[in-house]
C-alpha cells in the first residue's frame, strides 16, 4: 500500500459502467420511468387535494362552532363583534380583521378588530372610496391579492398599516 503525503490526494475510486442497453430494452426503460414518475406526480396531487379538503371541513367545522357559540351566548352586541372577529382572524389566519358598522347616514366606522393589522377601534372608513366602500355600495364579497398593484385601496394608508391584501364582506344584519 502506497502512503499519500499531505497535499497529495489518493486517486478516485472508480464507478463501475453499466452495461449498454439494446435499444428496444432502453426504450421500455424510459418508458417506465415515465410511467413510475406520471404515477407519484398523481399521487402527490391527490395528497395535495386531501389536505385541502381537510383545510376546508376544518373552516367549516370552525365557523359552525362560532355561529353555535354567538347564537347561545349572553354576550352583548360589543362581545358578540369581538368573538366573531377574532374566529374570523383565526380562521383565515389572518394578520388582522376588522368589523366596521355603518353608522348615521354615511358614516362607516369600525367596531371590532382583532390582531396586529388593521385600523384601530373608532376609526371611519370612507363608504364613496376604497375596497371597502366598493363592497358596501357593490353589496358583494370583494377581495385584493396585493394592496400595492390594486387600483381600488388606499395604497398609502395600507402601508402605514401594514395591510397587503384585503378581503372586504358586506355584513347584512
């Protein structure tokens, strides 16, 4: 056995070589490699598709127990906003939620919020502009991907309160 110094680096081992394939053989390989991959590309799909439906039954589990609990509850109209919007928040799990009420003629201010993002409690929120005016005067679930490229919102005030998306509900009571 030769002894190597330092700098000097012992030779590679050698990887064996693999036979040549026919041509046919080397076909039907390919071929069921493509076969092999087609198949777990479908079943990490249908893995994808379970997990979200279990997301979705998850929500709805989770909004049926917030109906459940407004509807017995002795809360008063301020703990019922309160509960109904931190179950909100959680359920999307979003940075913030916010319940604002129509008040006087024109005036929408908000009522309830829960979480970090969002205008404070009290703050009035312009029904004749905005995503959220839109969806008051629309009467229709309205939402934004990305405050920065939408037309429709504040872009100053959601920077300043940190919002990048938006999902307005018309509440009818």
């Amino acid at each position: 056995m030769r002894n190597h110094s330092k700098d000097e680096q012992p030779p590679a081992p050698r990887r064996p070589r693999l036979p040549a394939l026919a041509k046919g053989e080397a076909d039907k390989d390919a071929f069921q490699a493509l076969v092999a991959y087609a198949y777990l590309q479908a079943q990490n799909q249908r893995k994808q598709a379970v997990d979200e439906l279990k997301q979705d039954a998850d929500a709805i589990s989770a909004v049926i127990e917030t109906q459940h609990t407004v509807a017995v509850s002795d809360f008063d109209l301020q703990g019922k906003l309160d509960y109904i919007i931190e179950q909100a928040r959680k359920i999307t799990n979003a940075g913030g939620a916010v319940i604002a009420l129509a008040e006087g003629g024109d005036q929408i201010v908000c009522r309830a919020r829960a979480g970090l993002i969002g205008p404070p409690l009290g703050a009035s929120l312009d029904p004749h502009s905005g995503i959220s005016g839109e969806c008051i005067r629309a009467g229709e679930l309205l939402h934004c991907d990305d405050t920065e490229t939408d037309p429709r919102v504040n872009l100053s005030a959601c920077r300043q309160l940190g919002i990048r998306s938006i999902l307005a509900l018309p509440l009818v009571l």
